[in-house]
C-alpha cells in the first residue's frame, strides 16, 4: 500500500509541475513577433455595441473569430469618466492624462507614442477615422496639444509626423491664412475626392485622402464601403515598406450614435464595423504575420439590448429593445479582441494603458 501510495504520489508532482509550466508560459505571453499591427478602435464601443450584429447583421459576427479577449479598464488620469483624447493618449502613449490632452501627459509634457516608437525602427504608419482625422481619436496617435480642439494644431502635427498614409475627414482644419499649402510642403500626395490605390510609390513617400470637410458621411447617409476601402489601399501601401506596418483605424460614429442615442445609426455604424474586422480578419489569417487588436476607448450611452416592455407584467422577452442609459460617456470596461502573433499577451483585465506597454514590448523593442 505505502509503495502504491508513493507512487501516485511522484506521479502527482509530475502533472502538477506540468501544469504550471503551462500555466507560467500562458502568462509569460507568446515571443511571437508580428510583423503588422492593426489597431481598431470603434469609439465608444462597449459590450451591447458588440452585442447588436449578433442580432441586427446579416454578416456573421467578426468578434466570434477570435480566441483571446481582454477587458480594458478606460478611467482617465483625472475623471472615473474618459473622454476620447484620454483614452486614446493613454493608448497611444502609455501614459493616463487629463481628458482633453492630446499626447501630453497630466503636466502637459508631450509623450512619445507608439507611432512615432515603431517609426524609428522603419515601421510605416497609417491612420483611418470615419469623422476628422484631427479627432482626438486619431489624434493621439500623432498629436501633442493641450486640447482636444486645437484643431488647426492638430493637422499640423499631422503633416510633420511621421504618418505615411491616413484617411478619413478635416480638409477646414489644413487651411490657414499663410495660404502655404501645408501638404505639398511635407511630401504628402493628398486627394480631396475619392480613395484610390496607391500605384508604385516612390520610397518615403506620404499620402492622404480628406474626403469631408468636417467629417465623414454617416452609414446611414450613404458612407458605403470608406472604412474597408481605405484599409484595403492603406494596407497595400504600408506593406511595400522594407519593415512591417503599424495601422489604426477608427470606426469614429459608433460614438456619435451613442452620444445621440440613435439605435438605427448605432445598429448601422456597427455593422459596417462588423464588416470591416470580418475583412481584416480575413487577411491577418492569409498572411499570418499580422497581429489584429480591436477595442474601444470608452463605452458611450450605456447602451444595452434589454427585453421590451417596462416590467414583470408586459415584458417581452421575444423583442430586444435598444435602449440609453445616458447621452453621455460611461465607465464600463470595454472589451479587448486580439488575433496572430502575439495575441495570447491581451487577455485579463487591464488599464488602457497597458495596450501601448503589450505592443512596445512586442514590436517596439530589439
Ligand atoms: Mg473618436
Ligand atoms: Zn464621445
């Protein structure tokens, strides 16, 4: 009996120690290098955001594709609330600020972001937004001002960075009264009109597409295919770099409806979302090189897909029944979706923060 006993219990130890081997490497995260980044933010998507195309898309629904999910915790340095110039500078950068810094931290010192990191390491950049791509969104991403609506500013951190593509809405705020053209004088092709691809570009060439003057249409007036068709030239022409790429794209308007508490144009802008990781998906999966994130910066409205009816007594359980909460932003976790090399490193729950530290320490370091 006691050699018996002895015996199961070496062999015991032996599983044990197994499983926290395993256990350990899991949190160590995946070496796994990509060699792309593509960052998706639907600004203001929270949980019943990315409910709804499970019950309002005739698409199946992307965010099924993926195996390791996270939540984001999006308080910024200064309010239990963010607002979009925090969150996307603490995504950007590294650092929770106040919630109308762009790029600055709480002194309002500039704060290097991820942009301008893999840059140096011969990176190509690009950046999407569905509304000005001098939006606090995309704008922290490239910008350094104190304010969310130093617009003028904004742009014109844009021409001097070190952005290689971007598209999205915000010729106004590219005009001033010097009359220089800001574009030509930083190397930037730019096209007022439409997108179109990129033909043979010449190295260290720049170019951008401002199809709005303020912003962009919104699904429901007839936007179409902008965000998959700009990712689709963006993404050929990023990857005619030596090195990899690093792209954000935004679905912008996810938020307006939110903030507007418009069910039909959330439903919309969040199908065409939809659409758009189903697409990026699809190519992350051919060339298995590219790592996919998307999240949100905050949740907006609180929005949820409740039961219709008001209570117990005339409840509906059959009919889902979009309803706000608020016309404000809320301090919900937002969820955290992550696909290819690397994407084991996005799961748990962690602080906005640490989306800038996961990806420095994949791509942003030798
Ligand atoms: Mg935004
Ligand atoms: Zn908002």
């Amino acid at each position: 009996m006691k050699s018996i006993g002895r015996s199961l219990g070496i062999a015991m130890v032996v599983i044990a120690s197994g499983v926290s081997i395993q256990a350990q490497s899991l949190e160590e995260g995946s070496k796994e290098r990509p060699k792309n980044v593509i960052l998706m933010i639907g600004d203001g998507m929270g949980l019943s955001q990315v409910s709804s195309p499970y019950f309002f898309s005739k698409e199946p629904p992307a965010f099924n594709r993926f195996k390791h999910i996270g939540l984001s915790r999006t308080s910024s340095a200064d309010a239990p609330v963010t607002q979009s110039p925090a969150a996307a500078t603490a995504m950007a950068t590294g650092y929770k600020t106040y919630n109308f810094a762009i790029g600055v931290d709480v002194d309002t010192v500039p704060r290097k972001n991820i942009v301008e990191l893999v840059s140096e390491k011969g990176f190509m950049t690009g950046l999407i937004a569905s509304s000005s791509i001098t939006d606090a969104t995309p704008a922290g991403f490239y910008a350094h001002q104190e304010n969310r609506y130093m617009q003028h500013e904004i742009a014109m951190d844009l021409v001097r960075s070190e952005v290689d593509f971007f598209a999205g809405a915000g010729i106004k705020y590219f005009i001033d009264t010097t009359g220089i053209d800001h574009f030509a004088e930083h190397g930037i092709e730019i096209n007022f009109t439409r997108l179109k691809k990129i033909k043979n570009p010449e190295p260290g060439s720049r170019y951008g597409f401002l199809l709005g003057n303020e912003r962009m249409k919104t699904m429901l007036e007839g936007r179409k295919t902008f965000l998959k068709d700009a990712t689709a030239i963006g993404t050929e022409f990023l990857s005619s770099g030596s090195e990899g790429y690093f792209l954000m794209v935004e679905g912008s308007q996810i938020d307006w409806a939110g903030h507007g508490n418009q069910v039909e144009y959330m439903i919309a802008e969040m199908n065409d979302f939809n659409q758009l990781v189903n697409w990026v998906l699809d190519m992350a999966e051919r060339d298995g090189e590219t790592l996919v994130i998307v999240t949100a910066d905050h949740e907006t409205g609180g929005f949820t897909l409740g039961a219709a009816g008001r209570n117990g007594y005339d409840a509906d359980y059959s009919v889902i029944s979009p309803t706000f909460a608020s016309t404000n932003h809320s301090a919900t976790m937002v969820p955290v979706f992550s696909y290819g090399p690397g994407a084991e490193n996005f799961t748990g729950i962690f602080e906005n923060t640490e989306i800038f530290h996961k990806l420095v320490s994949l791509i942003g370091t030798d």
